[in-house]
C-alpha cells in the first residue's frame, strides 16, 4: 500500500517535493509556462531569489551547490526562459557540480505543434546534464524530483533538468511522496580496489621523486585532510589543476600551485621531473599538462577517481583507482602507514624541490607601474581574511588569481574552468553568498566577463547579499587581447571596449557601492571599507590594457616550452 498519498496538483506536489529535499532558497524566473508552479511558491517557506536573467539563475545555483555542497535549484519558463538556463547548465556539466533545474513547458498536448515559446529543451539540455526528467502527469513529479536529487549528487556530480509541462502542473490527483529514488540501477560508487590500493602504496614509497597533482575532485569529496596527510606521510610536493585550486592550502610548505598555461614556472618545471605521479580526482585537461604525448612518458603515474571513464581518457595510467577520492586517499595512506615510516624532510627530492622553488620565488614581481594585476591579487591576499569565499570571472583576471591569489583555506575558491564562462562569477558570489552569509564572498571580475552578466547585482542588492566585485578594468577583452598581440601582429578586432561603461555609475544605478581604486592605497582602503558594508559592492580599478599574463603555455606545447615572460 502506498504511503504519503494525497491529492494535489503537480505544482504543489513540486514544491512539497522540493521542501522534502531540503531545498531552502530557489534561483530563477516566473513566465507563462511556469506561473503555477510559482502560484504554489508563494504559500511555501522556500525562498525565491529573483535573478534578473535565466543564465544568472543558472550560475547562482551552480555557486550555492559549490559553496553549500548541495544542490542548487533554478527556475525558468519555457522556450526562451529554458534556453537562457542552457549556457549555465553546461558551465555546471563541466565542473561536475549538482545543480537542478526546473523548467515550464507548453501542455502536453500541444508539444510538437510550435507552440508559442515551446522548444525541446528535453533534446537541448541532453548533452549537458547527467539526465533530464519530463514527467508528463501530476503523479510523476515528485519521483522525478527524488530521483534528481540522487541523479545530481551521486558517484560524479552534475546537473539534472526537469522539463514540467503545464497541464502536469495544474491536474490534480492522488501523489506519492517517494522516501527514496526508484532508479532500477543504483550506481553505488566503488571502493578502490584493495590490490591496487596496495601496488600504488609500494610505488609511491619507492618513488624517488614522488608529486601529487590535485584535481576538482578533491573539492568535490572534501578530502582536504586525508590529502594532507598523504602528501606529508610522503614529504611529495603537491601540484594542482586549475579546477583543483584551493585543493591543497597553496600556503602550505608542500604547495607548488597551479600547474599549466598559466601555472607556476616551479610547479611547470618540477611536475616533469617527476619519476610517480599521484593524480587525484583531474583528467588530464590539456590546459594543465600540455601535449598529451610528451607529458609524463618517463614517470609512472597513478590515476585516482571516481569516474571509471576518466581513467586513461586523456593520459594512460600505470594504476587506475576507482572511488570517491577521500575514501581512497584514506586507504591509501593506510596501506603506507602499514608498510612504512614517514619519510624524511631531508632526502634529495624535497632539496631539489627547495631549490627551484627558492630561485623562483625570490624573483620580484615585474611592476612596471603602481597597479598591475600581480600586485592587486597579492594585496587582495593581504587583506582578506583565508576564511572568505572567492569566485572568478574568465579572463586575464582569473589567470593571475590562479598565478598569485594563494588560497589559504581549502575549498574556497570557486571558478568556471571545464567550459570557461564569462559572466560566472558574479551571479555564481550570489548562489555562494545566499549559502554562507556568514563568509565575506569576492568576485575577481574583468571588464569585459562582468558586463554580460552585470545584471546579477540587482539580486544582490534586493535581496541583500552583499557580494564585492573587484573589476580588473583593462578597457579590453583582455585574454582575447593578448593573444592578438602575442599570435595576430596586434590586430586587434572585436577587444576594445573603450571604457565602457563607467562601473561606479552602474554600481550606484542598481544601489549598490561603486568605488573606483586609482593607486594602490585607494584600492586597500577600498576593500576594507567593502568588506564592513551591508551593500554590494563594486570596485573599479584601472589597468594598463597592455599587460599580458604570464608564464604562459602556448596551446599544443609542452610544459616545458613555456613563456617566462
């Protein structure tokens, strides 16, 4: 006999679902085809964040989910509402984050007939989510929801969309209230072999020059401490992805940062001197290790995740692990632990280490004038507490935050890197900031990222989530920018943003705190004063639109071929 039977309409039975789920605030916007599921909202406790633009709905869930570890809810309306999501769905599909989308859609009736504002956001959202929903009756809603949850959270997170047609929203009949997903194969994630467990201890204990490179996954399953004390128990230097940033503390004795494009010269140098490479939780993007050929053909590597298909996609692994990465990070200092004292701090390897890290860390930063990008990210690093939470637009900017923005305390960096979005990072502070009121929250911006989604400040400051955005404002789409001055004999087409708009005014027309920072006195009192506001707060900060980003890895080179400056 069923439990939790009730009659009630599929809109009612979305929010109770919703509620059942925990869910306490929800990203989005109302429109016809999704009127009566916001008609239930209105009686709930759930709260509604009014996003100005389906894509910033999108990002702001992607935001919470990261900052809350759970997932973060969006809504939109049909056709036009539903494809806005699309652009935020997939930023969330790349960075394996949980987010649950919900969009209205024509009667069931009518799809197929070029309804107005119909599309098949079924078809559309596909390719980028774990799985989408269409539940064509009352009754199928709240499964749908439940299984979602589990969908979005289990094994590698993602997104899951929900795709309600109207007249599921409005029939009333009798709905159940499933306590648990009814998915005819639970994908149960797998313990790491124990065989492997231990052939990837006895490698990594006679690795001579041991390194570890850290991944998102290790955001992803929180296993901070476990690698810690694994890179420890092994004295190995750890590198990271630049999705893994913030993996390791970059304040740590052990942390070389990030690796690749825009990585640390050390971290670039040392990475390919490595004889065993513990890889936890990354793919290999080509972004971090360069050509997939020359890197790692003289080191062992051991490729740890919990996506059997990440495993030799792009790099193949001597050992695959295969499960969550601190459970196997547990495990694997076990298995060390077992077999082994601690290394000593004095073997050769940290020496070499200790040495090119010495020689390039001493080198002062170029500083050509007052204010460049380098010199703002160290001051930023001065002034912030290592408990706040930091997002990034995609650009220059967000380079010289992975070059010199240390993260101090693990998992609080949070930027779009699998599909490199512009416009994520201020509407991603507002999901983050609705998740941890209590954390100061920072958007590293670009002039040219923050504009396409600049509308995001309105919802910060109506719904009084004071995020400080802090725009590096070259007059330029300024990545874009230096590869036409390093690669197209300067032509610039299409980067010259000429100063437009002037930041303070539209900080001051949505009501928010616009302050503009023209040396860097002006920028440390600014960001001291933004940090005590009870507004949103932009601040505006003139660069030279020349200035490039480097090191820099030229695409399809190797690590070893990288532009110093």
């Amino acid at each position: 006999m069923l439990k939790n039977l009730i009659e009630t309409t599929g809109a009612d039975a979305l929010i109770k679902a919703l509620d059942n789920e925990g869910v306490k605030g929800i990203f989005g916007l109302p429109g016809g085809a999704n009127l009566p599921i916001y008609d239930s909202l209105y009686d709930s406790d759930i709260r509604h964040i009014l996003a100005r633009h389906e894509q910033n709905a999108a990002h702001m869930a992607d935001g919470y989910a990261r900052a809350s570890r759970k997932p973060g809810v969006c809504f939109a309306t049909s056709g036009p509402g539903a494809t806005n999501l699309i652009t935020g769905i997939a930023t969330a599909f790349a960075d394996s984050s949980p987010i649950i989308a919900i969009t209205g859609q024509v009667a069931s009736d009518m799809i197929g007939k070029d309804a107005f504002q119909e599309c098949d956001t079924i078809g559309i959202a596909t390719p980028v989510t774990k799985y989408t929903y269409q539940p064509l009756t009352s009754a199928e809603v709240p499964q749908a929801v439940k299984n979602s949850f589990y969908i979005a959270t289990s094994g590698r997170p993602g997104p899951v969309l929900i795709d309600i047609p109207k007249n599921a929203q409005v029939e009333k009949m009798e709905v159940n209230f499933p306590t648990k997903p009814n998915i005819r194969k639970l994908n149960q994630v797998p313990t790491a072999d124990l065989e492997l467990i231990d052939r990837a201890a006895d490698l990594l204990l006679k690795a001579e020059r041991p390194m570890i490179m850290t991944g998102g996954g290790v955001i992803i399953s929180g296993a901070f401490k476990e690698l810690q004390a694994v890179a420890e128990f092994l004295v190995s230097p750890v590198v990271s992805t630049f999705k893994g940033k913030g993996g390791f503390s970059e304040t740590h004795y052990l942390s070389l940062g990030p690796i690749g494009m825009h990585g640390h010269i050390e971290a670039n140098k040392l990475v390919i001197e490595a004889d065993v490479l513990l890889a936890t939780g990354a793919r290999f993007s080509d972004r971090s290790v360069g050509k997939w050929d020359e890197f790692g053909n003289e080191m062992k590597i051991i490729h740890a995740d919990i996506d059997p298909s990440e495993i030799g996609k792009n790099k193949k692994a001597d050992i695959g692990l295969i499960g969550d990465i601190k459970n196997t990070l547990a495990l694997l200092l076990s298995a060390m632990e077992n077999k082994a004292k601690k290394r000593s701090s004095e073997y050769a390897w940290i020496k070499r280490v200790d040495e090119i890290k010495d020689i390039w860390r001493s080198k002062p930063l170029p500083a050509p004038r007052e204010i460049t990008g380098p010199r703002l990210m160290k001051k930023m690093r001065e002034i912030l507490p290592n408990k706040c939470l930091v997002t990034t637009e995609v650009g220059q900017h967000q380079m010289w935050a992975s070059l010199h923005f240390d993260v101090a305390e693990p998992g609080t960096f949070y930027t779009s890197t699998g599909l490199g979005t512009m416009g994520w990072g201020l509407p991603a502070a507002v999901g983050a900031k609705f998740a941890r009121p209590d954390l100061p929250v920072i958007d590293i911006a670009g002039d040219g990222s923050v504009q396409m989604t600049e509308s995001a400040l309105a919802t910060a400051v109506t719904e009084d989530l004071p995020v400080i955005t802090i725009i590096f404002n070259n007059g330029m789409l300024g990545m874009v920018a230096q590869w036409q001055r390093l690669f197209y004999d300067r032509k610039y087409i299409g980067v010259e943003l000429k100063g437009i708009p002037d930041y303070v005014k539209i900080a001051e027309a949505y009501g928010a705190q616009g302050i503009r920072a023209q040396s860097m006195n002006e920028f440390d009192k600014a960001l001291k004063n933004a940090l005590s506001s009870d507004v949103a707060t932009i601040i505006d900060v003139p660069i030279n639109p020349d200035e490039d980003v480097f090191p820099f890895v030229v695409p399809n080179t190797a690590l070893k071929d990288m532009i110093i400056a």
